[in-house]
C-alpha cells in the first residue's frame, strides 16, 4: 500500500466520507447513545475493532465466499467478532455494558459496518480493508464524541460523565457551576437531532469555505 493510498483512506474516513456526517449511517447508537462523552466514544472504539477486524477477515476470505450467499456469511462474520467484543465489555467493563446495553450486539446489522465490508473489504486487500475500517470507525469517534460531549456540556454542564466506569476514580468535569439547572432538550433525541444537524451544517460550511478559498484551475490551452 503506498503512501497515497494510505492518506485517501484516511482522508475518507475521517472526513469525506465520514459514516455520520456525509453517508448519515448508523443513526440508531448515534441518537441513543451519545447522551454523553464516554457513552459515545466507548461505543464508537467497540464498533472500531469490529470494522477493523472484519474487513482483515472478509477481504482475506472474499474469494472464497460464493457471490450469491456473501451477505448472510459477512453477516455470520461480523456477529461472530460481535459477540467476543460483547464478552469482553460485559467481563471488563461491567457497568458500562449495562448503560450501553443492546446498542453492542445492535453492531451486527450496523448499516456503517455491512455497507463497507460490502463496498470495500469484498474488493480490496486486506490490509487496505483493515485500515479502512478503522478510519471509518475513527471517523465515527470522533463524531459520537463530539456530539455526545456537547448534549452532555449543554445539557447538564459537565463533561466526561461516566469516565469511573471506564477509568475508576477519576470523576466528571463540572464546567459550568454546580447550580446550572441544565438543559433537558439537548439529553434527549430531539436535540440530538439539532446537534447533529448543526454539526452537518458546520461541515457544509467549512467544505465550502476551503473550496473557495483554493485558487482556480487553470484551463488548458
């Protein structure tokens, strides 16, 4: 894989093709989840290692998989890596398990993992898919994060709310005081839906802006 190609993936991943800005994918966890920081990242690293340990096993087993039937065993493959990703959250992160609760084993029909192992670990090396998946998943990061970080800030002025269960005895950050009376809308899915428009709207705006700010193509004679 040369260094170009590399870049474009992660270009794609993490911008271009981002799963929940521009491809709208995944809005399932994306709304129900992200009603803080933690929830959202914990549960963007677990679909991380889903994507990028499927598209290394699907890409390496994709000319052995008859067309006709490719879907139902991508499908068997990625509930298989789901389900290990489950025990290990239910055994190490107990607490967390049970606020995340169904949205892990939900990864299995996740349209963000089938729609890239379909469109892009079924046709490319494995190691080209690996790193897909996990630039895609990357991509979904630092969204959930950013999104559930600013319903959490909005909504109940603190950040990293649930960090002990996840890292024990650390505790939140109060940033705004400890009066705030918070702000219901943004905790629940309506404002979901206005932060993650706002959040779409922004990255309209600074594609737009850099568009225009790069220089004109010169014709060719």
């Amino acid at each position: 894989m040369t260094l170009a190609e590399f870049r474009k993936i992660a270009v794609n991943g993490l911008w271009k093709q981002n799963t929940s800005l521009v491809q709208i994918l995944g809005l399932c966890p994306l709304l129900a989840v992200t009603t803080n920081l933690v929830n959202g990242a914990m549960l963007s690293l677990a679909t991380i290692l889903v994507m990028a340990l499927s598209g290394a096993v699907i890409s390496s087993l994709r000319n052995l998989i008859p067309h006709e039937i490719r879907i139902p065993v991508f499908i068997l493959i990625v509930a298989t890596l789901v389900t290990v990703i489950d025990l290990l959250f239910n055994a190490n992160l107990h607490q967390l398990y049970l606020v995340l609760g169904i949205f892990i084993p939900l990864i299995t029909t996740n349209c963000i993992v089938l729609a890239r192992v379909e469109a892009y670990a079924n046709k490319n090396p494995p190691l080209q898919s690996t790193f897909d998946g996990i630039f895609m998943g990357v991509g979904m990061l630092w969204t959930l994060s950013l999104l559930g970080g600013l319903r959490e800030l909005i909504g109940q002025g603190t950040l990293l709310s649930g960090i002990d269960m996840v890292i024990p005895g650390l505790e939140a950050i109060q940033v705004f005081p400890a009066n705030y009376p918070g702000f219901l809308l943004a905790l629940l899915p309506p404002g979901a839906f206005i932060v993650l428009g706002c959040l779409v709207a922004w990255k309209n705006w600074a594609e737009a802006r850099a568009s225009a700010r790069r220089p004109p193509r010169k014709k060719a004679p």
